[in-house]
C-alpha cells in the first residue's frame, strides 16, 4: 500500500501551481544561461512537466520571458512609485528606502540576473529591449526623476538638472548588478553591496542636500 503522506510527482500538482513552477524553472535558465541559449524544453524538464503543457501557459519563449520579468521585476517598480507617491518624510529617507528597497527586492535576488542579461543580450533581441524599456526602465527612471522633483518642491533637495541626476542615480545601482554577475564570482573580487550603497548615499546626499546659507 503507498504512504498516504508520500509526495506527489510534480505533474500530479495542481494545475493553478504550474505557471509560477514554470516561471521559477525560467529565471533559473535564463540567469544561468542567458536568453539565447535558454530552450523552452529545458525549462519544461525542470519544471517538471511536459513541453506542451508549457504551451498551454505560454506561447514563445519571448512571452514566457515576459511574463518573468512581469513577475519578478515590474511589481518592484509599482512598489517604487507608490513609495514615491505616499511617502510622508524627508526626501533624503525617501531616497534611502528607494536604494535600500531596489538592492533587497531586485539587486540581492535572482531578478538581478534578468537585469543583467537585458543589459547584454538587448542588441540581439530589439524587441525584448521594448519591452523591458517600457514597462521597467521607463518606469523606474519616471518615479527617481519623480522624487527629485517632490524633493526641490518641498526645498529637501537643490535645484539640479533632475534628467541627469536620476542617471547618475540609477548608475551605481546597474554597476553593482554588473560586479555582482560578471566580477563578483571572481577571485579576491570583493564588495559588500550595502556597504557601497550606503557609501554612495552618504557622497550622494553631500550634495544633494541644500547647502548652509
């Protein structure tokens, strides 16, 4: 007689489980091995299920991709521009609770790796790059320019140009997502992720800030 606490094959699970087993078993190869070389097969056979009950869920490896950063990424964002919008404190803990949020809902986790792979896959995938342009860095580059606006209009930040400052913002945040998957995993290559952030804010905030009269 079979243990009645035996656990079932992945494929006996039901079926509201399947699409976010898929999605799991998706960033998992697209991080470990990049959007070109990630097969839809692959992804199946770790998921545990079938190619075509993956087809039921997802008609292109371009739409599962999609459907990986819809739920790993884009929800991070939403996060940000309610944050931007609600927020009732100082600017500068505003910018703090942004960095620090990004580096433990994104940076510190496998959505990283995704992050990463549009930065160098996008030439040879245009329309991936659209899309990620969209519905992630658009949005992203709106709510930083968003709260360096709220933070001149509440005179918590100088009068800067806010197009290049959310730039400069947002490019220690990319380089940490770049040493953390490309330098990182080398010898001797040693950062502490929220130390530099920290560090970067302390340098940042030095002249964000308005200066004494």
């Amino acid at each position: 007689m079979p243990c009645p606490f035996e656990a079932k094959p992945r494929w006996e699970r039901r079926k509201d489980a399947r699409p976010q087993e898929l999605l799991e078993a998706a960033i998992d190869l697209f991080v470990e091995r990049g959007y070109a070389a990630t097969r839809l097969e692959d992804v199946a056979r770790r998921a545990g299920v079938s190619k075509g009950t993956l087809y039921l869920y997802y008609e292109n490896k371009e739409e599962l991709f999609k459907a990986v950063v819809r739920s790993n990424i884009v929800p991070v964002i939403g996060e940000a521009e309610t944050s931007v919008a609600e927020f009732e404190g100082h600017s500068a803990d505003l910018l703090r609770h942004l960095i620090h949020s990004w580096w433990q809902r994104l940076g510190a986790t496998k959505a990283s790796g995704i992050i990463k792979l549009v930065m160098a896959e996008a030439d040879n995938f245009p329309e991936l790059a659209r899309f990620y342009q969209e519905e992630v860095i658009n949005r992203g580059t709106a709510a930083t320019s968003r709260m360096l606006e709220r933070a001149i209009e509440r005179g918590e930040f100088r009068p800067m140009d806010v197009n290049l400052m959310t730039q400069v913002l947002i490019a220690p945040m990319l380089m940490l997502i770049t040493w953390k998957h490309s330098v990182g995993p080398c010898p001797r290559a040693e950062l502490e992720p929220l130390a530099f952030l920290d560090t970067f804010l302390d340098m940042a905030l030095q002249g964000l800030l308005p200066r004494p009269a």
